[in-house]
C-alpha cells in the first residue's frame, strides 16, 4: 500500500506492517556490517553492544511474537502481533544457562490508546521471579507534541537469523527529527491509530545502524538513562523508500509509549512495580545526525 508522508519531505513511500501474517517467512532484523559477535544477544560474547544491559525481561513467546515487561505481571507488544503460549525468559546471555517460562493469559488484554491503535497491554498468569527484570517507560514532553524524543539514541531489538527463543538480535539508531507525529493509517489497511516515532537506516552511520524488517513487529527498542535501559516503544511499520530490502533513507516506524503513560499505570493494578519516568535527559544521550535519503 502507499502512503504519503507530508512530515518526510513529501516522499512515496511502499509502507508494510510487519508481521501481519501478509507475508510467510519473517526476516532479521538488518543491521549495517552485522557481527553475530557485537549484535547477536546469544552469541554470549563480551563484544557484545548490549552486555553492560540487562535484557531479562524480553522474551520470545512459543509463537515467536515479542513480550517486553513493564511490571511484575504485565507487558507491553504489538496489537497486531499479539503472543500466545508461554514466554522463555532468560535469565543472561548465555543461551544454554538459566531461564522461566511463563504462560500468557489469554483472558487478558488491552488495547491503549483510540481504536485501532497498536499498543497492546497483555499480562502473565504468574509473576516474573526476581531474576527477571521488567523495565520503566521512558516519558517525556511536551505533551501534545513529544518533540523531546527526537535525537534520542537507541537500541533496537529484532529477531536474528534463526528461530526459537534465542532468536535475538540488537542494533542502534536515532529517533528522526521531526518525525514524533500521531498517525492514523488504519484505514489504508496499516496498523497504527497512536504516537509514533521513526529511525531511518543511514549507511553513512557506521556500524549497528539498523532497520527492522518482517518479523520484528512488537520488538522493544530502548534508550539508555543512568545506566540501565528505558522502553521507548516497539516496532509497527516500516517503509522502503527503494526496493524492497534495506537500501540507505529505508525507516521504521515504531509506536511510542510514552504518551500513554498514565493510562498503562491506571490499568496495572501492581503499585510500586511500576515506575513511569519522567526526566530530562543529559546532552550525551542526544545526537543529530544528518539524514540521507536514497
């Protein structure tokens, strides 16, 4: 489907959800001169860009869809990807060490946000143990436009190649100028009906670059503050801007949680589990870039 992106210099663009069920085979997460070593969570290698984090708290479920945790019992996903089944959790890196499953409720769910947006609540039937980290939302202004997220450094979490539960890959990027904005393409057979936010795949940006691709609808992307991770939002979309597969000015669209802050904390029953962030953020985790379109 197309669709026009008055806020992206007015450019066509062929916009696919990811893993809607469109397409039979999910593909990796693309990330510029991929090193399984630096960007590959289960490698277990000290190299890795990730291994100062703690990533307990996002699992695969039995269905390979993607389960972030926001609080002892309850997480955040995809709408139009939900889990199913149990969650693997591990406890580190390391793909053969220590690990829990958890099962999802199905009896259970929300939709955040208007109708037809892509923010989805669900919970466990069980708590996660204390080996298990769950992660606080990264909140911040102004509200109404959420501008202070642009230029904000990232981590993005997408499946590797492979399957099962240690199909796990991250790379990075930066959050779009300009391009917080609430869209509303769920008529044109799109996903989304909230806040979102882009990351565009620059090639001139050096190794980790990234740009998800089929198969990482739901996955986390992060940013950093005081040392330990923050949830930003998750993967919805994304758009080529060439051909099909990633070319230089490709972007992703992810959905932004942050706006919907209060409503996630009103409808987790967990006080003290919880912890909404609401800070300004030092100059070192903010960067432009210029951006490259092809």
């Amino acid at each position: 489907m197309l669709r026009i992106f008055p806020r992206f210099l007015f450019r066509r663009c062929l916009f696919l959800a990811i893993l809607t069920g469109w397409f039979a085979d999910a593909q990796a997460i693309e990330v510029l001169n991929y090193d399984a070593a630096l960007h590959d969570r289960f490698e277990n290698d000290p190299s890795f860009i990730g291994s100062t984090f703690d990533w307990s708290g996002v699992g695969l479920s039995t269905d390979g869809r993607w389960v972030t945790m926001i609080s002892d019992t309850y997480f955040i996903t995809a709408e139009h990807f939900r889990p199913s089944g149990t969650v693997r959790f591990y406890y580190d890196n390391n793909p053969s060490g220590s690990f829990e499953d958890l099962t999802i409720d199905t009896l259970y769910g929300m939709e955040i946000g208007d109708a037809g947006s892509d923010i989805w609540l669900g919970r466990l039937t069980s708590p996660i143990s204390a080996s298990v980290t769950f992660y606080d939302i990264l909140e911040l202004g102004p509200v109404g436009t959420y501008t202070d997220y642009e230029g904000l450094s990232l981590y993005t979490v997408g499946i590797a190649d492979g399957t099962g539960d240690t199909n796990f890959r991250v790379g990075t990027n930066v959050i779009d100028s300009g391009s917080v904005d609430f869209i509303n393409d769920t008529g044109g057979g799109g996903v989304l009906n909230n806040w979102t936010y882009t990351f565009t795949y620059d090639t001139s940006s050096g190794t980790g670059e990234s740009v998800v691709e089929i198969g990482d609808s739901g996955a986390p992307t992060f940013t950093v503050d005081g040392g330990v991770l923050k949830l930003v939002g998750f993967h919805s979309e994304r758009a080529d801007v060439g051909a099909i597969g990633p070319s230089n000015g490709d972007f992703s669209v992810d959905s932004l949680v942050g706006p919907y802050a209060d409503t996630i904390a009103a409808a987790v029953p967990e006080p003290g589990t919880i912890a909404l962030l609401g800070v300004a953020f030092g100059g070192g985790l903010f960067r432009l870039r210029r951006r490259h379109r092809a």
